[in-house]
C-alpha cells in the first residue's frame, strides 16, 4: 500500500504554482548539445524549512539568501532533480534536496536562492 498525499496539502496549507525549467541534450561527438529549454507547472505547497534543516543546509558552506520546502502532488514527478531550476514567488530558485519515492504520489524537495556575492 502506498502513502498517498492527495486531498490533504491543500486542506491546511495554501498552495501556489511553481515552475520547473529544464532543457533536454545528448551527446553528440562526446560534445553536449543543450536543448530547447522546457517548463513544467506543477501545484506546491510552500513552507519554511525547519530550524535543524536550515543549519544541515548551511552546513555546506554556500551563502544562501533564502530556502523553502516544497510539497508536490501532481505533475511528473521524475522531472524533479537535483540541481534543477525553479521559479517560485517571482524569484529563480535551485532544488538542492529531493525526496520522490516510487511508492508515495507526492514529492518533497528544498529549494535555495543563492547569494551571487
């Protein structure tokens, strides 16, 4: 049986767009050729991140001007990877963590806006 999310994110907390961009390539030659960038819309749930889950992210020595945790329950899901960008409250965010499990219909990733000091 798998855990299932759906019908409760929404109920407590408030929900807002998100979008993932990403290009697709291949390798051509041993030479990267970058696609044609693509979006992604998904429906997220946005919320601060917990004061041990900020100092584990800090632990890494990146000056980070903010960082929100992200619940996700529809779109696909495979898309969301590491190293990602996002746009998320008019600003371009990183997924710097991800958790998408095969046997939960939902995704929790955390994002960061870097400082470009």
């Amino acid at each position: 049986m798998s855990l299932s999310m759906s019908g409760h994110i929404d109920d407590v907390f408030e929900s807002g767009e998100v979008t993932l961009i990403y290009s697709t390539g291949g390798y051509v030659g041993g030479i990267w050729q970058g696609g044609t960038p693509q979006t992604e819309t998904y429906t997220a749930t946005i919320q601060p991140l917990t004061d041990k889950e900020l100092v584990n992210l800090l632990m890494g020595g990146q000056r980070i001007l903010d960082s929100r945790k992200l619940y996700i329950n529809d779109g696909n899901l495979a898309l969301l990877k590491l190293g990602k960008d996002m746009q998320l409250l008019d600003e371009d965010w990183k997924i710097v963590s991800r958790d998408v499990r095969e046997n939960r219909n939902y995704a929790k990733i955390v994002v960061v806006r870097y400082d470009d000091q």
